[in-house]
C-alpha cells in the first residue's frame, strides 16, 4: 500500500481489466500475470534508460519491440510480453506502473482482500497483530492483509488506514482534539 494512492485512468483500468481476463480465460493464472508484471515493474524501476527508451516517440517501434524480446524473453510469458507491444503499439508504456496497481487492486477485490496500513508508534507485537486483523477482518469481511510502519510522532495508540479512510486512534490526535476543545 502507497501513501499516495494513485489515480488510475480508465485507460489504464482497461488494459489492467484485459490482463483480468487473460486470468479468467485460462491462458495464465492471477498469480502468474502478477509475478510476469511485478518482474516488469523491478527492471523498469532499476532501468531508466530502458524506460526512456519506450517512452521515446523518435525510436520506432520495431526496435522497442526487440528491446523487449530480448530483455524479458527468458522471464516473462509471451502473454505479457506481447501485452507490452501492445502499450508500446499505442503510445501507452508510460501507463505501465499504474496499469499494474490497477491489475494488482482488481486481484485484491476477486481475492477479497483488504490491505490495510498501521501507524504505530512502538513495533507491535504478532499476537497484536493478529488480534488486529482478526478484528479488520471481521468488521471489514475480508481477507486483511496488514502493513505496519512506525510513527514516533503518534506518540502511543494507532493509525489505521484503510482505502481513503483513516481511523485517527492516536494519543497525538486525542491530545489535539483536546486543546482544540479547551481553547
């Protein structure tokens, strides 16, 4: 879970919704297609040149498509492979990563799965943990999948993210609301 969730366009929801249905279809499983794009995503990351590349309207699209075959043939699926001709085909490879967190959102909500971040001042323990996502879980009916990050300035008590939703449980918010309700 980021921070900053991004927004994702339509278009991009579309190509994310056509890697779906490669899923659905049989031709690759969820897990597969996530795996192949996560893949992408670790190269592209540490190779900008790579991106620069595919994003460059002045390279024609018959190199970027060698480029390609020869740097994820031996790793990823021809699927996924021919998926990203397709981005370089229509102008869309700059879309690449939020196309992939919009596959990865659609698998969570097929899977029912919540991922949920946790602000917490000191490192919780696993059986807190559990006791927290037994209790998200049940509130929530789904699969939780926890994210823990630690926030000294929170001072004790938690923060918990869920989605664009946040329940502020925070010694330092109730601190605030406190001094804003004395003044």
């Amino acid at each position: 879970m980021t921070d900053n969730k991004v927004q994702i366009t339509t278009s991009e929801k579309i190509y994310a919704d056509s890697l779906i249905q490669t899923g659905k279809d049989g031709a690759m499983n969820f897990d597969e297609i996530l795996n192949d794009l996560n893949i992408i995503k670790d190269v592209t990351s540490q190779s900008k040149d790579l991106v620069e590349v595919m994003e460059n309207p002045a390279i024609d699209d018959k190199t970027k498509y060698e480029i390609i075959d020869s740097v994820f043939s031996n790793h990823i699926n021809a699927k996924i492979i021919n998926f990203l001709k397709v981005l370089i085909n229509k102008k869309r490879f700059k879309e690449l990563n939020n196309i992939i967190q919009a596959y990865s959102d659609e698998l969570d909500k097929i899977n029912n799965i919540q991922r949920v971040e946790v602000i917490s001042a000191v490192d919780l323990s696993q059986e807190q943990m559990q006791r927290l996502t037994e209790k998200l879980h049940n509130k929530l009916q789904k699969n939780v999948i926890l994210s823990t990050k630690l926030d000294q300035s929170i001072i004790g008590g938690l923060v918990i993210k869920i989605d664009d939703d946040v329940i502020d449980n925070s010694l330092n918010n109730k601190l605030e609301s406190l001094s804003k309700n004395i003044i």
